[in-house]
C-alpha cells in the first residue's frame, strides 16, 4: 500500500451526516491527518457557496473542487479554475430534462436558478448549502454561463433511468451522473471528482497514488479511479461499494471519521 499524502472526500452522505452535520469525530479526524502531515480537502457537487460553512471548522488550506470538481477554488472562495457547460449542451439538457418531467435548476458559479419551488427538494437544498435561490421565468439568457444543471425528482427510479437516457444524448458534450437518488448532475464534459484528483495532484506535485479518496455515490467513482486508494461508504449502493478499495461504515455511524483511522493506521 503507498503511503497516502492526501485525503479528498466527497461532502453529502460521507463527511456530513443525513441530517447535514458535522461531527466532532470527523472534525478531530481531519486534525489528526494535519498532526501527520497528510493533506485534505473536499469536492463536492454543491457550489462555492455551500462549500464555505466547512472551510473554517476543518481548517482547510487546499484547494477545493464545487460542482463534481469542474471549479476548482482557494479556501477564500477565489476561483482558481473553471470550465462551464456549452450552451449548446446546456440548452439539450434543459430540453430533455423538461421531456422527462423532471424539476430543473442552473447554478453559475454564483447562481442558484429555478423556475418555480416544489416545496421540498428547495428548501432542502436551500438548508444544505445555505444559499438563496433566485427564481426566473426560464433559463435561456442563463445557457452560456451554466456550471452545473441538476434534475430533480422524488421518483429515484425515474431518475436512474433519466440518466442512462441522458448519457446517450449527452455523450461527449456534457457530464450525466447523479449525485444523490434525487439529484442528477450535468456537468462540463471532460471534468469530474477524477480530473480534480488529477490536477490537485499536479498541483502539489504528488502522485495520485498517494492519495485517498471517500464518497458514496456514482459521481464519486471517478475520483475512486484516478486515487491510490478509495473507500466506498457504508450507506452507499453495491455498485459503488463494489468499486472501491474498502468500505467503511456509514455516515450515520461516523464512516468518515473510521476511514481517517484506516488512513492513519497504513504507516
């Protein structure tokens, strides 16, 4: 096993709780990698915004990647890298979106647009990331700035088929995968939690076997391809478990905080 130099973890459904907090366990889990001088830092699929309320708690001093890793900002929230979806892609996504009868939102980098509030998956959201939406009559002045565009759906199943559908369409124009059973992500093509893992690693001039990476979902996977080692969290699907170096428990059981013990038990 290589030694690790850095741990990257995913934010909703592995370092956060269901209920969207932070632990102490996980906050002394993270000081600890700093006694040791192992590096961390998160990406995400929320926007800059969301990621801030956790800068300060877990003292990161890394890089961080919102919206699947296609921007990549400083621990002041100053952007150091961005690529957008092309408004072509955008405005086919938010076509078949509205074909498949799902919710649709469009984030810019500072943005959180909508077009009505379901009265759920909004104020959830809205609590999780701590940033207001703004409504608009629809999305066409918003298709050449758009860093992430999400679907949205009560349905899970409807949504794993939706993303399979999408994935065709959108094949080498844009990135298709969900982010939580309710959420599905589109995303610049060419740019996920993998690439950040690259250019992080380029960044610090460190090899991506060296490091860690911990995540529950599909649009974690990428990043569990390009690190040294992955863990794979209690609460996640098989297929994602099933991809992963190790499992660890789940994030209502301080999972992260036990695979920070793993981490620190290699050397």
């Amino acid at each position: 096993m290589n030694s690790i130099s850095l741990v990257i973890s995913d934010v909703d459904g592995s370092l956060l709780t269901p209920d969207k907090r932070l632990t102490e366990a996980a906050i002394q889990a993270v000081k600890r990698l700093a006694e040791r001088d192992i590096g961390f830092t998160i990406t995400s699929s929320r926007p800059p915004l969301g990621m801030r309320m956790l800068i300060e708690p877990l003292n990161i001093q890394l890089p961080l990647g919102a919206f699947n890793g296609s921007l990549m900002i400083d621990p002041a929230l100053k952007m150091l890298r961005r690529t957008a979806i092309s408004a072509s892609a955008a405005r086919r996504a938010i076509d078949a979106l509205k074909t498949s009868e799902t919710d649709i939102w469009l984030f810019t980098a500072d943005r959180w647009l909508i077009t009505r509030d379901d009265g759920r998956y909004v104020p959830h959201e809205q609590h999780t990331i701590r940033m207001a939406p703004v409504m608009v009559s629809d999305f066409e002045e918003f298709t050449d700035d758009a860093s992430k565009i999400v679907g949205v759906s009560a349905d899970p199943e409807k949504l794993a088929r939706c993303e399979m559908a999408m994935q065709v369409a959108l094949a080498g124009q844009a990135k298709v995968v969900r982010s939580q059973s309710y959420y599905l992500d589109i995303t610049p093509a060419g740019e996920d939690k993998g690439t950040f893992v690259e250019t992080l690693a380029k960044r610090l001039n460190i090899s991506t076997r060296n490091i860690a990476t911990i995540g529950d979902m599909q649009n974690d996977l990428a990043m569990f391809a390009k690190s040294g080692l992955s863990f794979a969290m209690g609460n996640a699907e098989d297929n994602v478990k099933a991809q992963a170096t190790r499992v660890t428990d789940s994030n209502e059981n301080d999972g992260f905080a036990k695979a920070i013990d793993q981490i620190m038990a290699l050397d």
